[in-house]
C-alpha cells in the first residue's frame, strides 16, 4: 500500500497553500493509496475523518506534526496534545504510552526544527523521515546514512503544503490497512521502504 504520511492542509496548518479535496485530488491522479493529514501542533483533523474518508472514498489516516524543544516529530495515536511542548525523548515516550508511533521529520534541514544529531541520542522512534519532499537531497542523504547507522527504518513523505508537492516521495506499506490503529501495527513491523514518484510510477528506494 502507497501512502504519503506527512501532509498539511490548509484547514488546520495556517501555512498550507493547498485544501484537502485538492491533497485527494493529486494523490490519486499520482496512484497513491492513501494518505496522512499531519498538520502542525494540531490533531483536530481526526474529528473529521470518518465524515472524510466516506466522502471521499479514500483512505485517510490521522497524525500530527509537533514541534518538540528539539525538532519536529510526526506520530500517530494520539488524540491530545502535551499541555507543555516536551524534549523529543519525552514526546516519544508520550506517543508510546499511547500505543503510537513516531518519525523523526526532516532530520538535518536547516530550519532549527529538526532532530539532527539527537537521532543518536534519542530512544523508541519507529522510523526516520529519510526522503523529504520539502528538503535538499543533501540534508535527506545525512538523515538515511543517519538511519542506517542506527538501523532505524527509512521512510519517504512529501511534507506537501502546495498541490504540486503531493506524493514527491511516499512510503510503501508491507499490506494494506484500512484505519491508523492498523497504520500503526504497520509502521511497527520494521518492514516499509521509501518510494519515490518518477516517470508518472513510484519506484521503491532501495
């Protein structure tokens, strides 16, 4: 299953260019399978799925991307919020409690929102966002060799806020899931793989 896990849409990140008719719209003229809405400090976009998900006929998945005191990590599984923003360590445990999972965004992009070298530091990150859609090849290189170091699963994703971005790179699931409970026993078997969009076809990465 083709899914693209980190996406923002105009309706809940203010800096988002692009709505999530036109998010659907992209993703399957591009043969993606799925989607996940991850907008910025905000998981108010699962209230609306079921509603989404039946009018669109697609499959949607929920998550957020929050900024902690050192980076911005993508999970799925929570309903809350942290009433305070907390260090990555103890988000992930956070998200873990929950029964989550969490993905190192964008590692080593130079926008002091990344994890950087705190990925060797860190503990429980289901994966690391190696191939960003928003982020140099450069700076996606240092997060898969990073990866790889640690043997943490690489994932790919868009990081889309305009049409145009949507579905750049996406993540190949190892089977088809129908919910986020079931994205997150996914994301657990340590068996994704990155795709990239080349040729109007995703190859996987290898």
């Amino acid at each position: 299953m083709k899914v693209d896990l980190h996406l923002h849409d105009n309706k809940y990140s203010s800096d988002s260019h692009v709505s999530i008719e036109e998010i659907i719209k992209e993703a399957r003229i591009k043969g993606l399978d799925g989607i996940a809405l991850t907008n910025h400090e905000s998981t108010d976009v699962r209230k609306e799925i079921e509603e989404l998900v039946q009018k669109y006929d697609f499959p949607i998945f929920p998550g957020v991307e929050y900024l902690t005191k050192d980076g911005d990590i993508v999970a799925f599984g929570i309903d809350e919020l942290p009433e305070e923003q907390m260090t990555a360590q103890e988000f992930i445990d956070y998200v873990a409690k929950a029964g989550g999972t969490c993905t190192a965004a964008h590692p080593y992009r130079t926008n002091n929102r990344g994890l950087e070298d705190k990925l060797n530091i860190v503990k429980g990150l289901t994966a690391i966002e190696g191939y960003n859609g928003s982020t140099s090849e450069y700076h996606n290189g240092l997060a898969v060799a990073t990866a790889k170091k640690l043997g943490i699963q690489v994932l790919g994703s868009s990081d889309a806020h305009v049409k145009e971005k949507v579905g750049v790179f996406a993540t190949l699931l190892p089977y088809r899931v129908n919910n986020v409970k079931e994205l997150i026993e996914a994301l657990k078997t340590n068996k994704c793989k990155p795709l990239v969009y080349k040729n109007n076809k995703y190859e996987v990465i290898e």
